[in-house]
C-alpha cells in the first residue's frame, strides 16, 4: 500500500528503529552516565543497599534508593542530596527512599504527624521531640529527630526495623516527604 508514492511498511518500520534506537541510547545514558555514577558516590554513605532505580516523573527526575539502618537520618540525607547533585547538575530531582518500616512504626509516625506538622507553624520543636519520642515508646521504639533550615527528619527504630520520614521545612513543598529539587539545596 502507497501513500504519495511513500511505502507505508517502510515508514512504519522506519519509526519503529528510530524509536528502538532511541530508546536504547537513553537506556544507556542512564544506566552508564546517572546510574552507575549515583551508585558508587551512594556507596561512601554506607546507606544505599543497592543501585538506584531512576524514574521521570515529568521534568523531575525520581531517585528511589532501598536505604539501610543509620545512626544519623540527616547526615545520610543530606549527602545523598549533595552526591546526586554532583551527578545529576541543575535537574530537578527528588529523592525517594525505601525504609524497612512495620505496622507499629507507621502508627507510631502517624501520631507523630499532628505534633511534627504543629511544630512547623508555631516552632515549637522541643515538645515536638518529647511527643515524638513518647509515641516511639508506646510501641516499644526509639526515635530520633534532627532538624535544619530545610528539613525534620524523623527516625523510629524498634530491632531491624526502621521508618524514615524527611518532611520538608519549606512552606511551598510541605505536601512531599523527601523531596528536594538540585538547585534548592544550598
């Protein structure tokens, strides 16, 4: 069959190569020039179990890492913040990460939330972190809190089980847990 003398066969297989070749030149680009490169500078934290999986979410780049137990939640963030910022430039990006949480840690988090998000308008951080630390008690966990000028981080902690939760400290961006944009972080 022709359309305008063109074979329309030769045009579909035409655009479907076009489409594998490049699709595979992006796959490459992210595996060899953001994967691997974000998975050796992850690897100095001791944080990351393994390579990050990498999602587009429109002009956002998503950043999932499977993270381990650490002793200070704000130190590892912030240098898995800087590290991907060293990779990945001006794009925007956020940076999701998969705790080893349970039931109880979620519970204990959620009655965290009303304190955690009162703290952030009126500033009262202190009673934050004693209300933190009694709902970590009542299930039989340990919490630990830090704050900065950009984020709380919240820990629970109970045996080989963890819940990190990075709440932002920015009125714009209160909605997202864990997310920070490239240029944003100084």
């Amino acid at each position: 069959m022709q359309i305008k003398g063109l074979r329309i066969y030769v045009v579909v297989a035409a655009i479907i190569v076009t489409l594998a070749v490049l699709l595979t030149i992006q796959f490459i680009y992210q595996k060899y020039d953001v994967e691997q490169p974000l998975f050796k500078l992850y690897s100095q934290t001791k944080l990351v179990e393994k390579a990050p999986r990498l999602e587009q979410k429109g002009s956002v780049l998503v950043v999932m890492l499977d993270v381990k137990k650490t002793d200070n939640l704000r130190q590892a963030y912030r240098d898995l913040v800087n590290y991907t910022e060293q990779v990945m430039g001006n794009t925007k990006f956020t940076i999701e990460m998969k705790d080893n949480r349970t039931g109880e840690l979620e519970s204990a988090y959620y009655q965290s939330q009303f304190i955690i998000y009162e703290a952030l308008t009126k500033g009262d951080f202190s009673r934050m972190a004693e209300v933190v630390q009694q709902n970590a008690r009542k299930v039989g966990a340990e919490s630990l809190v830090f704050i900065d000028n950009d984020n709380i981080y919240v820990e629970f902690i109970k045996g080989d089980n963890y819940l990190y939760e990075i709440i932002s400290r920015k009125h714009e961006v209160q909605a997202s847990v864990a997310d920070r944009m490239g240029s944003d972080q100084r």
